[in-house]
C-alpha cells in the first residue's frame, strides 16, 4: 500500500508514519523542515500548502492520502478534485471541536456549531471549528465519495501537553522558570477528553483501505473523561516528582482568562462545554478500550518532555499579561529580539 501523509509531522503524523511503517507501507511524508528518510518513510521537502510543490506530488497514485493541513475554505476547495483524483481513499483531518454543546455523549450525529449557531460575529468569523466544518461540507458535496473525514478531539504527545487552551508554552514553560501557572476558575471544573496521539493515529491506520470508511466520518477519542482540574493535578504531581518543586497556580475568572489570548471562541464554544464522546463507530475498526488512559499517558509524556525540555515559540504578550495578574516580573535578558522585548514590557507595565 503507497500512502502519503501531507503535513504528517505533528503529534499524530509522527506515530502514524511510525506504524505505517512497521506494518511495512510505503510512506511519503511532506515537510517543510528537511529529514532524512529511514527505511521505508521517505520525506518530501516542501510546504504542502503550496501548488506548485503538491501538484508534482499529485501526479502518482496513491492508494491512501491523510491530510493533516490547516486549510482556509478556499484552498481546500481549489484542490479538493485534485486530492480525490489522486487517491483511492483520502482521509481528511477534521476536529470534534465542530460539535456543538450536548448534554448526551457525542456521537458522529450531534449537530455541529456551524449548524446550530446564532451568534452573527462568531459565524461571521473564520474560527477553526467553523472552518473545519464548512470544509467537511465541500467533500461532502463532491460528487466522488472516495473520502473519510477523521475528527480527532485534544490529542497529547510527549511534545503536546495542554491546559485548557493553553499549550505547554503558555503554562509549562512558566513552571520551568519558577513563576506561577495561570489558569481560568470556569475552565477547570468542565470536563475534557484527552486521547494519545499514538492512538488516534493506530485508529486513522485501521481506516485505511476500509471500503465501507468511505463517505463516513469517525470521531477517534478516548472512553474516559476527567476535568480539567484532574488532570491539571498530574501535571503539578509529575512536576513535583520530577523536579522536587510543586508549581503555583492561580486561577482568573473567564473575562480576565480569556484577556490572555486571542482563542477567545475556543474558549466559548468548546472548551466550556462538557466534552465526552460515544465511540461505537470507529470501534468497529479498533478497540478504543485499549486506548492509554488520559491520566496515565499525560503522566507519562510530561515525564519524557521534562527529561529534555523544547519550547516553540513563547508569546510573550501572553507572558505580560500573566505577569500582571501574579505580580511577577520577567528580565529582559531573558527575552529575545527587541520587538518581543516591547511586547512584554507593554502588556506587562502599560496596557
């Protein structure tokens, strides 16, 4: 089987270029970064979002494409007929994020926010649980059926471990540096499922070359759900383990949590609703009950990211903001670049 993963570096599509080849596929994988190909995984260098990359790309045949790129509307339908030709099953990365509020466990027919939503500013943005909708509507509408839409919810990796809506930037990083962790008093009582990257992507490698996948979308989550709170004390517990000290944390109502970032419709439209999920569809294709409990894998992943720690980039907008709230200050010499510098000291002593 030739399988192409577009973007698959991420959380999911670095286990899944893993399985894949272990079961002994053939696996392209396209990177902007470049890496050097092992055994049967080979990396295209170049960014996927870009045509004139893709197209040459397209010309094979490929029995199974997974796309893990983040879209606007307008450039998924420029190249939907393209993708689809190309492939005898493509496997489009959707999100649970485009369910709306229920106070059943989720299934694949939950109505979706896109559908249900009167708030104009919200419809009127292009946020990303409306944009996933809208393109889950353009194959949808497309004449072949060749497609299966995959809707993952929070997934976590030993590089990926989030509080809410915050990335491990935005909370861990301030643990490292002995500051205080903020989080929302709203958020933390509602409850959330968290799945293993690993899983998710063993699940997206069961759907391959299922014929009856095909027109069909699968929700891959895991059974058990905790609240935020829960799992925010196996941080702190791992943190104290591993590094002896246990973190501050204080909590900000909702209007002054949601002041530090610009997710403000995350924050609304998913991350205050109570999130657990019916898998009895795509565990017809894997047993979901195998699945890596949240508790137990975060444990796990956090101890593995703290041996070696790697932060992306740290907002540091973000960072003032926090600052003020806790009363703690950050040097300068601690921040990189004059225009990050600026950030910091505006959101922290002036805005």
């Amino acid at each position: 089987m030739k399988i192409l993963l577009l973007g698959g570096t991420g959380a999911m599509g670095v286990h899944l270029s893993q399985i894949l080849a272990e079961q002994g596929r053939d696996v392209s994988v396209t990177t902007r970064s470049a890496k050097e190909s092992t055994g049967n995984v080979t990396y295209l260098t170049g960014n996927a979002k870009e045509l004139e990359f893709l197209s040459p790309i397209l010309q094979d045949k490929w029995d199974v494409i997974v796309d893990f790129m983040i879209y606007n509307e307008a450039e998924l339908q420029q190249r939907v007929e393209m993708l689809l030709a190309a492939t005898g099953q493509y496997i489009f990365i959707s999100s649970s994020r485009v369910y709306d509020n229920s106070a059943e466990t989720i299934k694949e027919s939950t109505t979706r926010l896109l559908d249900t939503i009167e708030d104009k500013k919200y419809l009127a943005k292009r946020e990303y649980a409306l944009t996933k909708a809208r393109q889950e509507d353009i194959l949808k509408r497309n004449k072949n059926k060749n497609w299966t839409i995959v809707r993952p919810y929070i997934t976590y990796s030993e590089q990926r471990l989030q509080l809410g809506t915050l990335e491990k930037e935005g909370w861990l990083f301030r643990a490292l540096e002995g500051k205080t962790i903020v989080f929302s008093e709203d958020i933390k009582g509602m409850f959330t499922t968290l799945t293993y990257g690993y899983d998710v992507a063993r699940s997206i490698a069961a759907l391959m070359g299922q014929k009856n996948s095909l027109g069909e979308i699968y929700h891959i989550t895991n059974n058990s759900s905790n609240r935020w709170q829960e799992l925010l004390d196996v941080y702190l517990d791992v943190f104290e383990e591993v590094k002896g000290i246990r973190p501050k944390v204080v909590f900000l109502s909702l209007p002054d949590f949601i002041k530090l970032q610009r997710g403000r419709y995350q924050v609304i439209y998913d991350r205050m609703y109570h999130r657990k999920f019916d898998n009895e569809k795509i565990n017809e294709f894997v047993d979901v009950g195998s699945f890596v409990e949240a508790k137990t894998g975060l444990s796990n992943c956090l101890k593995e990211f703290l041996r070696s720690p790697r932060f992306q980039n740290i907002s540091w907008r973000s960072e003032g903001i926090k600052d003020k709230f806790t009363g703690e200050h950050t040097s300068l010499l601690r921040i990189k670049g004059a225009r990050n510098k600026l950030k910091y000291i505006l959101f922290r002593y002036v805005i």
